[in-house]
C-alpha cells in the first residue's frame, strides 16, 4: 500500500490540533477524509469511510470516549486505532480497559514519530 492511498481518520476534540494533523498528514502524502470530534460520530465515520488506519484522542466529547470508541471500531471494522494522550495516567487507563495491544502517542508527539507507527500499523 502506498502512502498516497493510506486513509487516515482523525478522532480528536480539539479543532486545532485536528487541523494541525490533518495539514501535516497531507504533507506526508496520506489522504485525511474526515476530522470527527465525538466517539459515535468516529464508528460511524469508520463504517462509511473505511479508513486504513485512525487516529484516536482518548478524550472526546459525547456519550462515547476515545476508549469506547476504538474498541467498536476495532471489533466492528477490525481497523487500527493509534491512541492519542496528553498523559501517561490516560494511557495507564486506556491499557486497563482494553486487552487488545494499542499503540499510543502522547501529545505533542512528533510527526516523524506518527508516520513511523501509521506505516507499522497498516502493514
């Protein structure tokens, strides 16, 4: 798959840093084909976007966390989910609730970083 092609679905409550994703991810050559802000809206968006891989804040708003959300996604459409922290204790929670192994990024991260773990989660 190349670079191009990769579908990157960004889940984050924050409109800056979404925007500040997507400008970057684009950069890198990926195609971002929607910015969500809530966990129902990031299943839904899952299921109609299929992307390769998404991006996911822990913190969002709505009834659905970033948690909850990437556990549907993940056992619904069996996509991988890149969680996005601000700290260890949200990671340290993430890995508690869930036993399928995630990766995790803590704010801010370096996009270098990113593509690294976008190109090793679609392989």
């Amino acid at each position: 798959m190349t670079k191009a092609k990769v579908r990157v679905l960004i889940v984050e409550n924050e409109a800056i840093v979404s925007m500040d994703m997507r400008y970057q991810l684009e950069a890198m050559g990926y195609y971002v084909p929607a910015e969500i802000s809530s966990g129902e809206a990031a299943v839904e968006a899952a299921s109609q976007l299929h992307p390769d891989v998404v991006l996911m804040d822990i913190r969002l708003s709505g009834k659905m966390d970033g948690i909850e959300a990437a556990e549907e996604i993940r056992r619904r459409f069996h996509i991988p989910v890149i969680y996005l922290t601000g700290s260890a204790d949200e990671a340290k929670l993430t890995r508690d609730k869930t036993t399928d192994p995630s990766v995790y990024l803590f704010k801010p991260f370096d996009y270098a970083e990113l593509k690294a773990i976008i190109e090793k989660s679609i392989r």
